[in-house]
C-alpha cells in the first residue's frame, strides 16, 4: 500500500448491525480449528455487534483449549489506528480474528497493511467483513487468502483480487 491508510473523508458511517448469531461463533471456531490454530489474537470494533461477536468467539475459543494472546478493540474513528494495530500485529499468534462493522475495519486494515507484519492469509473475520463492499474499502488485491464465515453457514475467501463464496457444507447444520 503506497498512499496513506486513511479512508477519503465522507465515506458513510457504518450502522452497528445485527450481530453474531450463535451459530457465526461456532463456524468460526471451526473455521480457525481447520487452520490448525491453537493460539489467536482477536480484534474488533467498539460497535455492540462487534463486541458480542468478539466475546461469543473467544469464550467459544478458550472454552475448547485454545488459546487468546490478545483482545484488542478500535474506534470507527482515529488519528491512526497505529496503536491498535501494532499491538494486535505484535501478538504474533498462529492466526488473527477480526470483527467489526466494515468502514471501522477497513481503516484499521489498511493501518495493518500499512505499518505492520500482518498477513490477510493468517487472518479470519465475520461475515459482516465477508462483502464486496467492505472488501472493497481495503482493496481485494491488498487481501489475499482473508477467509470468513457467511450468515447462512458457507466461508468466503478472498483470492486473486476478489472474494470467493462458498455454500454451507452438508456436515454443518446450525443448532
């Protein structure tokens, strides 16, 4: 990334959303198992939905043994997000996991890319990131191997410059 992190002035504020249900926890932790995790940093924006995202998760996480290095929450609005990103960068953990409404997110996204050794391949976000649109805030060519669940129990990935979607699998069924 050359230019600077920031997102244009403008842009529309994201509304909070609606939340996790409790199934989005569970596929993510399933997600993150598939990956061979054992230890995560966990980040989020400071909406309600982010924060029930990000404590359903973790308490999923530590529940099952594994382990959280690190919860770090960001404004929607900052003079940098620097700080936030190098201590979530810092946990170095076998995998990140992200939360947050889109516009939030992106600016710390590109705050990552920008100052950090974060890498998209080694992250997992909620499916409110999963989207052309918050996709496209951070640019998808910036985001290779970013993966996620769907609301309805698929994954997503970004991979070659867009985002992939797949349909929930026949062994999952939400509970």
């Amino acid at each position: 990334m050359t230019l600077s992190p920031r997102l244009p002035p403008g842009l529309a504020c994201d509304p909070a959303g609606s939340g996790p249900g409790s199934a989005e926890p569970r596929r993510m932790t399933e997600l993150a198992l598939r990956r061979g995790a054992r230890s995560v940093a966990v980040g989020g924006g400071r909406s309600a939905a982010a924060a029930a995202a990000v404590t359903a998760f973790t308490r999923r996480w530590e529940s099952g043994g594994g382990t959280v290095l690190t919860v770090v929450t960001w404004p929607e609005e900052a003079a940098s997000w620097l700080r936030q990103a190098t201590r979530f960068a810092d946990a170095d953990p076998d995998l990140w996991v992200m939360a947050g409404p889109p516009r939030g997110w992106a600016q710390m996204t590109r705050r990552l890319l920008w100052s950090t050794a974060w890498q998209p391949g080694r992250t997992i976000a909620f499916a409110a990131l999963g989207t052309q649109r918050a996709i496209g805030l951070v640019g998808a060519h910036n985001l290779h191997g970013l993966a996620g669940v769907t609301a309805v129990g698929g994954t997503w990935t970004v991979c070659n410059g867009t985002i992939h979607v797949a349909s929930s699998t026949s062994s999952w069924t939400p509970r």
